[in-house]
C-alpha cells in the first residue's frame, strides 16, 4: 500500500514500511525502512532531521533554507554540487561545463499495478497470479516522484514499486533532458538508501571463474565499501546482490537488508559511512567509464533494483527474495513448471563425439529416466576445440551426418527431448562470419588484442549484428526439435571499440540493452523453449539474465562440496529453481576429489538435476542407482522447484569441526520437507550429530527417514514426530563412526559424506 498525506509518504508491504517526506525547500528526506511500524500523530517530527544550528564548516542549501544542510541529510536522491559530499545518484555534466545539479520535487503519481520499462527486463506484476495456496493477487502498487533542475529543466523521476506478499519494493530511476541543449550523463544510479546510523555488516558476495558466491562481510566505518563489477558481465567477481545487516543478526533472527539489481552488465554497489555516522547505499550501472549523451526530448532509463528487509536473519531474507524471483522475475512457459532431468554432454565427451557415441549416452539415458538430451559445445563449423568457429552457427556433418534434426529425432524416439548449448554473442577469428565481417567483432582497428578464450565479442550495439544474431539463432532453433538452449559467454569484455561508432562511455550499458534486445525477440520467438543462461559458469548470474531464462548453470566447477559452497552462497539472494546443478564424474575434474554418489546427487537435486558424465561407462550397479535417484528426485521436484528453503547449517571451509552444511526444502503446503547433511571432512571422536528443521508444520505429526543412494548402507534413521519437535529440538543421529565403533547400525561418514532426510507428513 502506498500513501501521501500532506507530502509525508508511507510505502507498506506486509511486514515492512517505507518512509520518507518532501522538504519545504524540494528535498526528499528518508525517514525509515525497516520492520512495518505504524505512525503515531507525532512520527513524522521523530525522525525528521531538526536543525538548530550547522556545525563548524556545515554548508547551508540557499539562503532561504539555512539549516538545509545537505552533508548531513539522509535523502531518497542526491546530486553533486551543493553540500552533500557523498557519492550522488546522479551526475550531469551541463551544456554549460557545469556538473552542479539542483533537482526540486515537482510532484507524484500513485497507480496500482505496475509500469514496464522502455529498454531494460524490469520486475512485473501478474494481476491475476496466485500462488499454489490460493493467496489472493498481489496487489503491486507504484509511485513516480518527479525532481525538476531549477536551472536546466532536466527531469529525474523517481518510481518505487511495493509488492507486499514478498516483502520487496523495487526502485529505479528516469532522467529526461526537457532542456534545449544536449547533457551528459555522467552516473544515474537505481536506488540510494541512507540510514541514520552505521553500525552495520555489509555483506558482498566474491570469486572468480569456478569458485562463484564466497560470502564476505565487512564491519562498516567511515569510508566507502564497494562491491563492483567492470568487466562487462555482472560478473563472478562480485554479485550484484549484497546484505546490509546489524553486527548480532544470525540466520534466524536480526536487521537484515537485501538488495539486488535488474541488470547483466557492470554495476556498482556501494556503502559509505560520512563524517556523521550516517551509511549511504548506492546500487546501479557501474558510473566508472559511464558517460551518456542526452540530446533534448531524449531520457535514460536506470535499471530497476530490487530491496527488502526483515528482522528474521537472513534467512527470512532470502525466503523473500526467493519468492519475490520465483513469482516476479522468472516468466515464461517453464516459470512453475517442473524442469526436465537432463544430461549433458560437456564433461561427458567434451568436443570428441560423434552421433554414434550420443546415441550411445542417450540410451542409457533414457533407461535410467532422464528426459532430457543437451548436446553441448563442438557441434557446429569446424569446431573440434576452442580455437574456432564460433559465429559459424552450421552443424559439422562430419560429426553429425544427419544434422541436428536426424539426431533430435533419434533422441525424441528414445523418448527424451533434445537441447542444444550456443555462444551467440561470440566471434572466433578462425571463422567464416570474421572473414566476411571482421568490423563486427569488438577490438580496436591496428592494436594488438587481448584474446579471451580465442574468441571477440560481437558488437552488439549494432542493430545489424543483433539482426544477424535472431536470424542465425532462429535457423538453428528451428532446425530440429528443440526444447532447450544453453546460451553461454565466455568472456570478459576489453579493448572495447565499435566500428559504428558507439560512444566509448555508453558501449557497455549498449551492449547490455543489446543483449537484452537479441533475447527478448528469441523468447518471444520461442515460447516453449526452456533457455538456460551461462557465462564460463556463474559468470552472468542476475536478475537481469532470469527474466529471460529460467534457470542459470551456476558454476563451471561440478565438485560436490565445491558447488555445497556455492550453492549456499546463492541461496541467500537466489531460490533453488533458478541454479542449474549435474551430477559429474568422480574423481571430479576441476578439482580431483573422489566424492561419493550421494553426496554428488544431494548437491545437485537441491537445485535444478542434471548429470554430466559418461553414464554409457558406468557399471550395472551405477546405472540402476542413478535410476533410483532420477525417481527420489521426480517424487519430490516440486518441492524444491517451489518449496521454502532453509540453511540449518552453513559450514566453513577453513574449519575442521564446522565443515558441516545442512540445507531443507519445505514443501508450500508443509506436506513434505527434504533435508540435506554434507560433511566436509571425516571427524575423529565426534560421533554425536542433530539435525534441527525449520519450517514445518508445528502442529502436524512427521515421519523423519534418510534415503540413502548409492552408499552401499541401510536405513539409519525413521522416527516419526512433531513438527514442533523437529523444529525445536531437532533428532539426534545415529551415532558416527568416529575412529572406533565401525560396526552395522553406525553412521558411517567419510570425507566429503552426506545424507538426504525425507521428512513427510504422518497420516
Ligand atoms: C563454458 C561453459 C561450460 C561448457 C563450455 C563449452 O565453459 O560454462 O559448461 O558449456 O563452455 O565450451
């Protein structure tokens, strides 16, 4: 619900509020964000800033409003130029060389449902949505505040969106050139939140290729804690989803914010605490090497940023925002629908196959119930390694005789559907496309270039490029029966130059609405395919990408515990339904590390299953527990497509005894429940272990068993008990083997063991 009175505005979803008023002299004041509150006659005056006196050196606003001081003000916007030295949201270098904006509310608009957006993915409102326990619509609400520069009639708006049942407001940001004379934009951020205080931990998520998601927090002081990413790609050296949480808060209680971005390309995310304790949170494009041109009439659209808060932990948090991504980022025909077992053929085979040795795969894929056939990278051109062909979007007939189409064919007999893995947005110099468009590829004309996996970038500023791209893409898809696509990138963006002569400070947020272009037309195009985003991994894991695909293949490293941490890492902004995770051989090979069957499974089925190994080569034995396991994950996929998901535990790497991860998945209407226990390492003298749920249903009665694939042992636990007890006090485990007593009825953990519980309402 949003409401104005008297210029005092409330934004209220069910369990939080939004305050903030309009000044007498046009500035927007913060007031609160945080658990909802309800006003008293007198709030208003409680948290307003009052002024008797500036301090010291204290800059006043104008002569009219002496005590403005904009230094110490917490505001919804700030700009540069008249006392607020802080990092500004927006920045705009005037025709007449001045960056000195002076933006002052104009007015509002509230609407009930919500906008689009001209050239970005932005959050939606489904009006008639209700979700699988009959809620009722969530009733989306938006407000548009607008700012007018007293000296150059540029126009910046300010819209927040409330969605009440996930406990989100969305914020973006609109800057029009209502003047006569062309500006440029130097940064225009989506949402800036200044708090009153800084005792805060700012919680960023860091890695690399192959190690996505770390979680790194950081006690705030004076200063400025960025999480950033410049490489083009939203990147997997910084996630643009970061926490602001109080020092004290856990997993199940305390101040937690979350923010998140709309937006696949570099972005910025900042927390800066001032001279006067107060912490500002910044989130957009990146403003680095940002310039736009703004001609008169023309306006720039930020991208939209996600926020919510609680005081639940994080935990609460990450329920949000996973409801909040499950109902009003994801889209599309596979949005609720249960996603296919697939296998895929990378790490099986890599570029050395032939349609005889697929098929060969594929049966036993089909025996043991996947449903799903991806033939990965080395399918097209002349491309045997990564050296080329990318571009050449042609199948190589010396591998696959009969095409794509005889082979989907072949795949669709044995009863499974076919999918297809393409890097559209790359250009290898070994190609026939380079030949005949060299221009098309990004790098600057005489230079040396900085090669990144072989392959350039495609220019896809260029309308003639992102042309080439659908119709290229659109061949193929519609070249055989194909019902999935893996769209991968697989590298970072340097030596940026476009031969049409795209503007060095807008090229990258170009490049991005380009992207966004090409993929908007091919799911519109291509309704029923279920896309899957990829960049060498996590490397463009966002909200942006999810409006588009389903589901994203969260890391190139395939190693259980590895992608345990990962998984975890993502799990606090992002729900389970939008990880991509496969099964892949043992010794695993990014790292080495001998895992066994169960643990690899109970990674992979907490997010969306595949395999990725050669199951031709896997024994009788193997093959009817990958068998076993297809069904445990087809009986309970709805529960982790759509379940609530809990972290029980979240291990440290670095810790011997805490190597422990403990994840669940409720059931929406607490029927059932999956638990998940990993051990990172085997633990002399430690035999005792519980597992404590969260979530169920208090007053029902539960019977609590571990399904055990693949280790070769018995049942270990079945009880049958409250959710209350479970939830609360959690069953203490078979004992351990722990140096001594290896003996039937122990509970025998190895390195890198684990156990699924399946926890189902007793009749
Ligand atoms: C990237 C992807 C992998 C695989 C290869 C193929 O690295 O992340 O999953 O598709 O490309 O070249």
């Amino acid at each position: 619900m949003i409401r104005e009175q008297n210029l005092f505005f409330e934004i209220t979803t069910n369990h939080t509020s939004y305050w903030f008023h309009i000044l007498p002299s046009g500035h927007p004041e913060h007031l609160y964000y945080g658990p909802r509150i309800e006003a008293g006659a007198d709030a208003e005056r409680a948290l307003a800033d009052r002024p008797v006196y500036l301090g010291g050196n204290g800059i006043s606003y104008s002569k009219e409003y002496p005590l403005v001081g904009l230094e110490e003000l917490c505001l919804e916007f700030s700009a540069l130029g008249h006392g607020d030295v802080r990092d500004p949201f927006v920045t705009v270098l005037y025709p007449n060389g001045s960056p000195v904006s002076d933006f002052l509310y104009e007015g509002y608009q509230i609407r009930d449902g919500k906008s689009g957006m001209q050239t970005l993915p932005s959050a939606y409102a489904e009006e008639d949505h209700q979700d699988n326990r009959g809620n009722a619509p969530d009733c989306v609400q938006e407000l548009t505040l607008t700012f007018r520069d007293r000296n150059y009639g540029t126009v910046l708006e300010l819209i927040y969106a409330a969605f009440p049942d996930c406990d989100v407001i969305t914020r973006r940001s609109v800057l029009r050139n209502e003047g006569s004379r062309a500006a440029e934009v130097q940064r225009l951020m989506s949402l800036q939140l200044d708090l009153a205080d800084s005792e805060y931990d700012w919680h960023t998520f860091t890695g690399a290729w192959a190690r996505e998601f770390n979680h790194q927090t950081d006690r705030l002081h004076q200063g400025r804690f960025v999480s950033e990413s410049r490489c083009g790609l939203s990147s997997s050296m910084n996630n643009p989803f970061v926490m602001l949480t109080r020092p004290n808060t856990t997993e199940t209680a305390g101040l937690c914010y979350g923010f998140n971005l709309i937006y696949s390309g570099s972005h910025q995310e900042e927390a800066e605490v001032n001279a006067y304790g107060k912490t500002r949170i910044l989130t957009g494009i990146q403003p680095d090497g940002f310039s736009w041109k703004l001609e008169p009439g023309e306006e720039l659209e930020a991208p939209e940023a996600v926020m919510t808060v609680t005081d639940g932990g994080f935990g609460a948090l990450s329920r949000s925002m996973h409801r909040f991504v499950r109902h009003h980022i994801v889209r599309g025909a596979w949005k609720d629908r249960e996603r296919p077992v697939l296998l895929n053929s990378w790490e099986a085979v890599y570029f050395d196959f032939n349609e005889e040795k697929l098929l060969e795969m594929a049966k036993t894929a089909a025996d043991t119930g996947i449903e799903l056939f991806v033939l990965d990278d080395g399918w097209f051109g002349r491309r045997n390694d990564a050296r080329s062909s990318l571009g050449d979007w042609y199948v190589n007939r010396e591998k696959l005789p009969g095409g794509l189409g005889e082979l989907a064919e072949k795949i669709h007999s044995l009863g499974m559907q076919f999918g297809i893995w393409v890097e559209p947005e790359m250009i290898c110099v070994r190609s026939h496309l380079y030949e005949e468009h060299p221009d098309w590829a990004v790098a600057v004309p005489g230079t040396i270039h900085s090669e990144g996996r072989n392959q350039r970038i495609l220019d896809l500023t260029r309308q003639d490029v992102r042309d080439y791209i659908v119709q290229a893409m659109s061949d193929v898809f519609s070249s055989a029966r194909i019902s999935y696509v893996k769209w991968d990138n697989n590298r970072i963006f340097t030596d940026l130059f476009s031969a049409a002569g795209t503007r060095p400070g807008e090229f990258l947020h170009r490049y991005c609405l380009g992207y966004y272009e090409v993929m908007d037309r091919l799911v519109h195009a291509f309704p029923d395919i279920l896309f899957e985003g990829c960049a060498s991994g996590g490397n463009r894991f966002d909200l942006g990408v999810l409006c588009y695909m389903p589901q994203i293949w969260a890391s190139d490293d395939t190693d259980a515990v590895c992608r345990a941490m990962i998984q975890t890492g993502m799990s606090y902004g992002y729900p389970m339904s939008v990880i991509s995770a496969h099964v892949s051989a043992s010794p695993n090979h990014q790292t080495g590390r001998y895992t066994p069957w169960a643990t690899r499974f109970g990674v992979a089925c907490f997010g969306m299953l595949g395999y990725e190994l050669n199951l031709a080569s896997l024994s009788e034995e193997e093959k009817q527990m990958v068998q076993r396991q297809i069904a445990f994950y087809k009986e309970h996929r709805k529960t982790f497509l759509s379940g609530d998901y809990y972290r029980l535990v979240s291990g440290r790497e670095d810790d011997f005894e805490k190597g422990i991860w403990q994840w669940m998945c409720v059931a929406e209407d607490q029927s059932e429940a999956i638990g998940f226990f990993l051990q990172r390492q085997f633990v002399p003298n430690m035999s005792a272990a519980f597992f404590r749920t969260q979530g169920l249903d208090e007053h029902a009665l539960y019977r609590f068993r571990d399904f055990q694939v693949g280790s070769g042992l018995g049942n270990e636990e079945d009880f049958t008990l409250s959710g209350s007890l479970l939830d609360h006090a959690g069953v203490r485990l078979t004992q351990a083997y722990a140096g001594e007593g290896r003996k039937p009825g122990t509970r025998y953990f190895s390195d890198a063991a684990s156990r699924l519980y399946v926890i189902e309402k007793a009749e």
